[in-house]
C-alpha cells in the first residue's frame, strides 16, 4: 500500500520564493537547454529550406540574410541567445564540477558567479552585436 503526504494548494503560486539557488540553477538550466533546442530545430528548418532555393547560386539565400541582419529585433535576439548559450555552458562547467565533487560546498557562490560571468559576457558583446543596426 502506498502512502499519501499532503503536497499542498496545487494552486500555491508562492513557492518560488522558497527556491534556493540550486533550484534556481536547474530551472534555469533546464530552460535554456529547451530554448536551445527550439533554435537548433528552427535552424535546421531555416537553413533546409533556404538552400534548395537558392538554386544553388546562394543569391536568395545571401539577400535574405542580409535582409535579416538589418532588422534590430534579429539582432537583440542574437543577444538572446549568446545570453542563453553562454549560461548553459557555464552551469553546465559548474554541475561538472559539482558532479567530480569539486566545490560541493560553493554550489550557490558559483551558481551566482555563473550568472555574474555570463552577464559581463552579454553585456561586453552588445557592443558586438548591434554594430551598424542603427
């Protein structure tokens, strides 16, 4: 026989605010790995179609990009997702870490210092990325 413990309200939207960083650190995780893989899908698709029809000169394909490229909200996107690459592999490093026992004890002091790294990142990139969008 099975036994029952009370879970609490399903509807207890407040219990964030009890997550330690941990948690914290494998939702965000978990997160970016999704949005991640939704990218790599639609940059398959995106680059499967575009090819064949290109017929082969790359002229479609190249005017497109570059058509892209000008748009402003490409480029905050690109952001996006350098901010997005960039702290997956960071937390993933770390959980490595984690995983071969070091710094079991710092797990929350690196977890910040991973957001931190990957913020300064983002942020001396901009720089970068919205060259010649305005």
């Amino acid at each position: 026989m099975s036994q029952s413990y009370d879970r609490g309200l399903v509807e207890d939207f407040g219990r964030w605010r009890d997550f330690s960083a941990g948690m914290w650190a494998w939702v965000f995780h978990k997160f970016t790995g999704w949005v991640l893989i939704g990218y790599l899908f639609t940059h398959i698709a995106v680059l499967s179609t575009a090819i064949p029809a290109a017929g082969g000169t790359g002229g479609i394909y190249t005017t497109t990009l570059q058509g892209l490229e000008e748009l402003v909200i490409v480029r905050i996107l690109e952001v996006g997702l350098l901010a997005v690459a960039v702290f997956h592999i960071l937390n993933g490093v770390r959980l490595l870490f984690v995983d071969l026992g070091v710094g079991l004890t710092a797990q929350d002091k690196s977890f910040y210092a991973s957001l931190v790294l990957t913020g300064a990142i983002v942020v001396a990139s901009v720089p970068t990325f919205l060259t010649g969008a305005f």
